[in-house]
C-alpha cells in the first residue's frame, strides 16, 4: 500500500479562506432565528399572566460565598456580567481573525466597513441627542449605536444566493468595527469609578496570559482560572467585566504552534510505521497532539465557543432581558421614540453617508457585486440593534426601570422596523438582479 501524499490531504487555498466566514455566517443565520423565537417568547410571558413571576425568576439571587467574601448577585446579572463576558471574548476573538488575516487586516480593505461603522454610530447617538434629553435620560446616547450581526445575517440568510457575497463580508466587517466601538463606548463612557488596585490586578491577568502564551503552556484549564481571575478583577475595578473578556480575546494567538510542515512530516512518519507494522500507541498521541496544535488557538476556541454562544448564551440573554411589558404610553415617550429613531434613521444614513464619502474620496471601492441600493439596504439591516442595545440600555440605566423600560420598547420597535424596510429593499435588489 502507497503512502498518500499529504498534499491531497489540504483544501484548496480559497476554501481555506472563505470556509470559516461561511461557517460564521451559518451559525450567526441560525442563531438569528433561535435569538428571534426566545426574543419573542419573553416578550408573550412578560405580557401575560405569568409576567410577574417570569420577572421574579430572573431576579432569583445567586454566588458564592467563602470565608467571609461574597459575590451574591440576581441571575440576570450573572446573565448580563457572566455569560455575556463569553460572548464578548468570542467577540474579541473574531476581532483578532479580521485584523490578522480578514477584512480588517490592512487599511485599503478596512476602509470601507470601518468609515462606515464610524457613521453608524456616530449619527444615531446624534439622532438620539437631537430629542433634547435631560437628566438620566442623556447617558442613553449609546444605545443605538449597535448592530446584532445574528439577526443581520438571519435576514439576509432567507434571500440565500440572491445577496451578494461581498455584501455579507462588507457587513460582517462593519460588525466587527461596530463591536470595536462599542467595547470602548462600555469602558469609557459607562465607567463611573475605578479602583486602582484592582485595575491594576486586571491589568496582571492580561500580562500573565501573554506570559503564559510566550511560554508555551497548552492547557486551557490554566488560562480559564486566570481569564476568571482577571475577570473578577475586571468587574471590582469598576470597568464592567465584558471588557475583559474583550482583551483576553484579543490575546489569544492566531498562529499555530506546529507549523503545516511539521504537522506533514509527523503524518508520513505515522504512515510510513503502520506500512511496515511498527507504530505505536505513542506514535498515535504524538499525531494527535501535532493535530490539535498545528490549528490556531484562536480558530480553535472560536470553533468550539462560536455555536455555544449562538444558540444558548445569546437566546438566554434575550429571554432575561427582552421581556418589556407592553404599553402604549412607553411607546411615545422620549427616549423610545429616540432609540427608535436612532436605530431607524440615524443607522443607515450615518451607514449609507459615510460610506459613500469613502468612496467619494477614493479610499475605498464598493464590494463587487454591490450597489448603492444593496448599501441603503445593509444600512437598514444595521438598525437591528437589539442585542447589544439591549446590553447598552442596561449600562445606560442600572438604577431607572422606567428609562430601561423605554429604551427596551424603542430597541424592539426600531430594530423590528428596520429588519422589515431592510428585508424589503433586498427584496426589490434581488428582483432586479434576477432581471437583468
């Protein structure tokens, strides 16, 4: 028997590099509708006779408690605080992917989806202002400045081929630039207090996982006792302990330990020893070894964390905190009807404008196969806040139910409405696409 050439063994080079995108964009289509389902089953318990208890639920307290020391807090916020922490270091490992090797990783490419990120959150938060706010009611400005990629892509995963796959990367990529901004957004303008020693604790975790990783030490339980430290660390500082998981994202290294070659090498070893009946048992776990490290860490825990946060850490959150008791009197007031507007209106024109002066100014061109149509189109899709509006309204207003209330009913309608006027004008470009 011949030994195969590993060679046979690669996926061609533009699989390599569209594969993790499309798996991305799977997911992000089917999370998209478990997020909508369990978005609307709150919304049904919340308004109906079990509301009540339904909210109770979520404020049911719980932590831990060791000689002395406690962290007791109501499950909504181990929700809001914990697992959100693990979808915001998912978040930070597919920052870390575009600026390595994506859409992000030079400026000719950037230039486009960053600009265009910058309007979109720069003018909603304007729109947002222009209602006249006081008191409270202004630290909402950052509210519609997110965009939910699952839902985006949930939309645009029903019109199938129909949209242009550069207009999915061109959103996708403004996505990641919109999560850039709204992890500073979290860190510097929904921190009141810090506390220096433990700022500086944290700052002690992130130097020691960079430590560890130029080290060379591989077990993942080592780096979750100190991404737990360093977190706790995070949230006693009084930075909100998502940034966290932010940074310790970002640290993760994106290239492999074993280089291909190597990985190539120790697979023609072990076929060359099963051809002549001499391999071993520890010929077998050198291979596996090789295996698992010649794949990237970063790849690899975004592999592993991508569908968990999908479909379990983002529908939770949005049964903790979709659940808005409906009432007309909320649905005009100020701050909804801002939120709405900024999702609705300052959204896709700061999208649309800035964009449109980047390529006015010649530093970026339009992704092949886009229109200005399919870009009014993504504008609107870019309104769909929901999930992180949902978190930044509750930064916004930890102490004032009747804002968050508010802000809640205005995410839910402006986000609803642009999915609905997004989805339509796709509708009317892949109809004229068929056409022509």
């Amino acid at each position: 028997m011949s030994t195969p050439d590993p060679r046979h063994l690669r996926p061609a080079p533009i699989h390599r590099l569209t594969a993790p995108v499309r798996r991305f964009l799977h997911i992000e289509a089917a999370s998209g509708a478990v997020l909508l389902a369990c978005a609307v089953v709150a919304l049904v318990v919340a308004n109906s006779p079990l509301g009540h208890g339904f909210h109770q639920f979520w404020q049911t307290p719980l932590g831990v408690t060791l000689n002395g020391w406690e962290l007791v807090k109501p499950l909504e916020w181990w929700v809001n605080d914990g697992l959100m922490t693990v979808f915001f270091f998912v978040v930070g490992l597919e920052i870390k992917r575009e600026l390595a090797v994506g859409e992000l990783n030079s400026p000719r490419k950037a230039a486009l989806p960053v600009v265009a990120a910058v309007g979109g959150m720069v003018v909603p938060a304007g729109v947002y202002l222009l209602f006249g706010h006081a008191g409270a009611a202004t630290r909402g400005w950052g509210i519609p400045m997110a965009t939910d990629i699952a839902f985006v892509v949930g939309v645009m995963a029903a019109f199938g081929n129909r949209v242009p796959f550069g207009l999915k990367i061109f959103l996708l990529s403004l996505a990641i630039a919109d999560d850039m901004g709204a992890v500073l957004v979290i860190a510097l303008a929904y921190t009141e207090q810090l506390n220096l020693t433990m700022l500086a604790l944290a700052g002690g975790g992130f130097v020691l996982t960079v430590a560890l990783n130029l080290l060379g030490a591989r077990p993942v339980p080592i780096y979750a006792l100190v991404g737990a430290a360093t977190w706790l660390a995070t949230y006693k500082s009084g930075i909100h302990p998502t940034v966290a998981g932010v940074v310790l994202g970002l640290l993760t290294p994106y290239r492999a330990w074993i280089e291909l070659p190597t990985l190539r090498d120790a697979l023609q070893t072990l076929l060359g020893r099963a051809e002549d009946g001499s391999a071993e048992p520890r010929d077998l776990r050198r291979m596996e070894f090789a295996a698992r490290e010649a794949v990237p860490p970063l790849q690899r825990l975004e592999h592993l964390l991508h569908p968990w946060v999908g479909f379990v850490i983002m529908p939770v959150f949005a049964l903790a905190n979709a659940g808005v008791v409906v009432d007309p009197a909320v649905v005009t007031d100020r701050v909804s009807l801002a939120v709405a507007a900024g999702l609705l209106v300052g959204k896709p024109v700061g999208i649309v404008l800035f964009a449109w002066l980047a390529v006015r100014l010649k530093l970026a061109v339009l992704p092949t196969g886009v229109t200005w149509r399919l870009m009014l189109a993504a504008g609107l899709l870019g309104g769909i806040g929901f999930t992180m509006s949902l978190f930044v309204g509750g930064l916004a207003f930890p102490d004032h139910a009747e804002l968050l209330a508010a802000a809640k009913t205005g995410i839910l309608l402006g986000s609803g409405l642009a999915a609905a006027l997004g989805a339509a004008v796709l509708a009317v470009s892949a109809r004229k696409r068929e056409g022509e």
